[in-house]
C-alpha cells in the first residue's frame, strides 16, 4: 500500500503546475540582468520591475547621462575606482574598508584572505554609515538623475535600495555593471586598466592576464 501511495503522489506532481519565478523578462535591454536581479532582495526586485529604478545597459549609458541627465554616481570601493573609472562621475563607496581590529574580525578578515582575499585581491569590507549622509553631500537635489553603477551589478542594486528609501526617485541602475561595458561604452575613461577589468584582483588578475596573452599568442 505504501508503494501504490507513493506512486500515486509521485504521478499528481508531475501534473501540478510549477510556480513561475518571481522576476521574468525577454526584452534584449534586460535579458542581461535578470540573473542579478534574482540575487537581490525582493525589495529591490519590486524597484526594477516597477520601473520606480530604471535598468539601463552599459552601452546606452551615455546617452542616458549626455541626453536624458543622468549622473553617474559610481558606488565601488576606492581600491577598485583607482585601476578605472568615468571621468566626471560622482563617487561614493558603498562599501569600505572595515578597520576593526577586534580578535573576532582579525580571524574574519584571516579568513577572507585566505578563501577569497587572495585570490581576488578585495579587502575585508562593512557596508558604508554614512553612505546615504555622502550622497546628501554630494548630490543635495534628491529629484537630480543618478545612475547607479558598480563593477558587476549587485553592489549598485542594493545602493539603489537605500537611495530610494533616502529620498531618491529618480534612479537608474547600470545592468550588468561596468563589467558588461564594452571598450568606447563611456568615452573617458581614466586609470591604468579598462573600465571592464576594474574589479578583477589579486592572484585572479594575473591568471587573467596570462589568460589574454595566450588569447593574444594564439591568434598570431
């Protein structure tokens, strides 16, 4: 009986309707971001998909700021806006260096160096105080335009979460981040490396690098 009860369960959830997941979308401007947006609080998820945060791509971010008004306010820590960034752009990290030396944080940050500093060459960070207080400062006009950018896409949709909750209506979120930009996506750029490769660090960096010479030796 047990066996027939299984069975019979088994067979009505192949007929069960699966539920569909909470953020789909097949437009081309935003087929890109739908990966980062399911890894995001439901919060922001709501912001994108009302249209209350605007996703806009890399490659049409400089009409949105040249045209439409945007600001790009980009959001990186100071270590990775130092190997690129947007001439112009307003910079207030969303996460900083985390400076406590409390035993408990000497063995976090003992760990992170080992599992993830190293590798990619990021400091052990804590989310920014006063980030919405340096926004303030930096942009007083809370109806001003601000695109909001970071390396990869996540970083900049949380920042947009707590713009939005700090007054800020007028938002967009670069998709995809500045990793998804493609060389002549934003005209000036300054740094020593491209915009693209910015948050890469560390020990990943140099196995990039030997990565692009291979690439490089293999066309030749």
């Amino acid at each position: 009986m047990a066996i027939q009860l299984n069975h019979l369960q088994a067979s009505t959830l192949k007929h069960e309707k699966k539920p569909k997941p909470p953020f789909i979308s097949t437009s081309s401007k935003t087929r890109t971001s739908v990966r980062v947006i399911a890894a995001t609080s439901g919060k922001a998820q709501q912001l994108i998909q009302s249209g209350q945060v605007k996703p806009i791509p890399p490659k049409e971010a400089a009409a949105a700021m040249n045209s439409d008004g945007f600001k790009l306010l980009d959001i990186r820590p100071e270590w990775e806006r130092q190997k690129a960034y947007v001439k112009g752009s307003i910079h207030v990290p969303l996460f900083i260096e985390d400076k406590d030396n409390s035993p408990i944080t000497l063995l976090k940050k003992w760990v992170h160096f080992g599992y993830i500093g190293l590798w990619t060459g990021q400091n052990f960070t804590m989310i920014n105080p006063n980030f919405i207080k340096e926004v303030e400062t930096a942009v007083p006009n809370k109806d001003a335009k601000l695109l909001v950018a970071c390396g990869e896409g996540l970083r900049s949709i949380m920042a947009a979460r707590k713009l939005y909750e700090g007054g800020y209506k007028n938002l967009g979120w670069l998709a995809g981040g500045f990793n998804k930009a493609a060389t002549g996506d934003f005209p000036e750029v300054e740094g020593p490396e491209k915009l693209q490769y910015a948050t890469i660090g560390g020990a990943s960096y140099y196995f990039f690098q030997l990565l692009l010479l291979l690439q490089a030796v293999g066309k030749e």
